[in-house]
C-alpha cells in the first residue's frame, strides 16, 4: 500500500509526502526523494527517482519509481 498527499500546481508538484507499506534504506532517503520531486512535472517522477536511487545507493522494496508515476498521474 501506497499513500501519497501531494499538491499540483498546473503539470508540476508542489509538495508531496511519500508514505505506506514499504522499506527504505536508508531511511532517511525519503526526505531525499520527497525533496527531489518537489518543482517537477510530475511525468518525470520514475526518472528523477531512478537517478537519485544510483546517485544515493538507495533501496526500496514495496514500490518502483514507475508505481509512484503512475499514481501521481492519475491526479
């Protein structure tokens, strides 16, 4: 399970908080990605988290970036 609160000003998020059934290392790294996201079109979500997953070496089991795309662009 996935939740997302986030707010979309034309094509672009404004703010967004990540939260659900799902672990992250480190855990940290949410406020990273959550933070990443915040000032772009919410159609290059899975490529700015792609990114910023090598970058970071970061892990996530639960959801892939393309998930969290997909739901944002349903908004």
């Amino acid at each position: 399970m996935l939740r997302i609160d986030v707010e979309i000003e034309g094509n672009v998020i404004k703010d967004i908080r990540i939260a659900g059934d799902f672990f992250i290392h480190p855990e940290e790294a949410i406020l990273l990605i959550e933070n990443s996201l915040k000032g772009i079109e919410k159609n290059r979500v899975a490529e700015t988290i792609n990114h910023l997953l090598k970058e970071k070496s970061i892990k996530i089991i639960g959801f892939e970036p393309r998930d969290l795309e997909e739901v944002i662009a349903r908004i």
